[in-house]
C-alpha cells in the first residue's frame, strides 16, 4: 500500500481507537509495520481499529498480570513457606510413551 494510501487509513482509524497507549505515534508505528507486508490490504479502518483495540487490552492484561506477579502479600509469603516445607514445586516428569501394542517402551 503506498504511504498516501496508508495515511488517509490511519486517519481513520485513529478516532475509532480505543486505547492509544499514551500517544498516536504508537498506532502510526504499528500500522506501519504492519504495511511492509501488505497485512492491511483490503482491511477497513473497522476492522484495523479492532484488531489494534484487541492487541491492547491483551497487553494491557499482561501488564496488569506482571505488576500482580510482583506484589508480596502476607498471604502469598505464608502459603510459599507451607509449600516449600511440602518440598517445593514438584518436578517436571517426561510424559509416558506407549507403544502401539499397548506396552510401556520407557520400561523395554
């Protein structure tokens, strides 16, 4: 799509943008990229908006989980003492492989 083209679409989805993060420059930078492989072509400024708008709340999301993930509680402190004296985290274990006959090859 040439940058005229992509432009005037920008422009239209810009006011139908729920989240910005902080500024339109970052709505500007992601449809350009977005541009270098043509992913926009036959898309309407609806569509595209949408699209921007899910991307955001899932980051937004994330974000908010990672900022929860940090946070040290009573509670949390209290049940990772409880769970290290169980032994911790139990190990990861290699899933069991059978064989098509039925027998365990782990154990041939």
């Amino acid at each position: 799509m040439e940058q005229s083209k992509l432009n005037q679409l920008m422009d239209a989805v810009l006011p139908l943008c729920d989240d910005l993060n902080g500024s339109p420059n970052h709505l500007y930078d992601w449809m350009s990229a977005g541009n270098k492989d043509n992913f926009f072509d036959g898309m309407t400024a609806e569509q595209i908006a949408e699209l921007w708008n899910t991307e955001m709340a899932s980051y937004r999301r994330s974000e908010a989980g990672r900022a929860l993930g940090r946070i040290k509680s009573p509670k949390k402190s209290k049940t990772s003492a409880a769970n290290g004296r169980l032994g911790g985290r139990p190990a990861k274990t290699q899933p069991t492989q059978v064989a098509a006959d039925g027998d365990n090859v782990a154990q041939k």
